[in-house]
C-alpha cells in the first residue's frame, strides 16, 4: 500500500495544470482515504454483519442530501441539460453504486481488507488509460512511473506468501 501512496505523490508532484489539477488531485486523495475508512469501518465493526444492501442504503440515504446541498456552493444545480446526462445518471446509479459497490461490501466482507483494498488503485490505472486511449491525454514519465508502482504494490500484496521453516 505504500507504494500505491507513492505512486498517488509522484502522479499529483507533476502537474502541468498548476494550483487547480493539485486542489482537485487533493479532494480526490482525501477521499481516497474516506473510502478507506468505510473498508475498515465494514471489516472492523459491528458492521460487518450487517447485510450489503442495509449498508447501501444508508451510505447513499446520508449522503445523497448533503451532497445536493453542497452542490449549491459549487455552481448551476443541472447546466445544459441533455438527454446524455440522464443515461449518464442511470449507468452511475445502476453500474456503480448497486453493482459495483455491492460487489464491493461482498468482497470487503469475504477477504482480507488489505487484498481488496489493493485492486480499488486499479481505479486510477484505469482512468489513465482511458484519459490517454479515449480523450489523446499525454502519458508523462510521472504517470507511467506511478502505473509501475502500483502495479508493484498490487502484485506484493496479492503475492503467495512461502511458507519459512522452522529450525
């Protein structure tokens, strides 16, 4: 998991966007660190037998309406609004939150955090190559050193551990 962070440290230290791509990457890493507390939270608590779908439907019924309210602050509550953003709405609603998310609760109840935490630095290896495949973003140095290692921290956590013999 450290190299994962490092590898998070070396993306947003080069940043050719200036002061906006940093407060950006810095929202998203303090809710990194969010959702990482939810994992422990589910593994470590009473919560952990609770069913996934209870779990869902509390997270997104308490955040739902905190997050409308804080859309005010941020700007027009919907701008040009086209029939594209409700097939947008529907596949976040559908995809990510009830399947992916589900998926999610199962697994951070089936093995350890650890290992499933690990394949969440997937995300951003992910969006990268879709930034560069999809919309012609460049791949810089940082970010490909960065994609090394965390592939390198995935593939340590996830390795077989051999078994030492005793003297």
């Amino acid at each position: 998991l450290v190299l994962c962070l490092v590898a998070v440290v070396l993306v947003m230290s080069d940043q050719e966007g200036g002061h906006a791509d940093l407060t950006g990457d810095i929202i998203a890493f303090v809710g990194a660190i969010g959702w990482a507390a939810v994992g422990i939270l589910l593994r470590a608590s009473a919560m952990s037998r609770v069913p996934g779908e209870a779990t869902l439907l509390w997270q997104l019924g308490v955040s739902s309406p905190f997050l409308l309210l804080a859309a005010f602050f941020f700007g027009p509550l919907v701008r040009d609004f086209e029939p594209v953003h409700v097939w947008l709405m529907a596949y976040q609603v559908v995809a990510v939150a009830l399947f992916c998310f589900m998926a999610w609760l199962l697994l951070i109840r089936i093995y350890p955090a650890s290992t499933v935490a690990s394949f969440s630095f997937l995300t951003p290896v992910f969006s990268v190559f879709f930034a560069w495949a999809i919309l012609g973003e460049p791949l810089r140095p940082s970010v490909l050193a960065g994609l090394g290692l965390v592939a390198a921290g995935i593939y340590l956590i996830n390795r077989r551990q051999v078994p030492q013999k005793v003297a």
